[in-house]
C-alpha cells in the first residue's frame, strides 16, 4: 500500500483572495460616501428652503411655529451628523 501527495503553493490565491476582498471593502466605502454625501446635499437644500420660509413669512402663515422651531434643532443635528459621515 502506498501513498501520493500532492502540494500546491497557494501563497499567491491567498494574496489575490485577500486583495480582492480590500478591494470589494473600499469601493462599498466609496458608495457610501457617495450616497451619504447625496444625503447631505438634500439635506442642506432643505434647511435652506426652511430658514428662507422662517424669514420670508408672516407669522400668521405659519400656524405651526412651534412644530416647526422644534423641528430645527433635529434637522441641524442630522446636518451634522451627515456632515461628519462625509469626511
């Protein structure tokens, strides 16, 4: 009875798997930061468009002062936490 071996240098398919897989991590890192930086940019347009209404209208259009003052401190807050994404 004998036996037969065989051995295979897989060093080389190790590193390639391995570079894939970096390479598969940066570019879900990249479309994140693509999305995320979208994000903000709505984001920022929306401020924008609410800080031009708080200062264009009347009071007395805006029955929902309070709804709307309190929504300001959540939208600021989400403007920064996209903006930390992003860098």
């Amino acid at each position: 009875m004998g036996v037969i071996g065989v051995a295979r240098d897989i060093t080389e398919r190790k590193s390639l798997r391995s570079s894939f897989s970096r390479a598969q991590k940066m570019e879900a890192l990249g479309d994140w930061r693509v999305a995320s930086a979208y994000f903000n940019n709505l984001l920022t347009a929306i401020l924008g468009v609410g800080q031009l209404l708080k200062e264009a209208l009347p009071r007395e259009l805006l029955p929902a002062m309070t709804m709307r003052n309190e929504s300001s401190p959540r939208q600021n807050r989400a403007a920064t936490l996209t903006g930390s994404c992003s860098h």
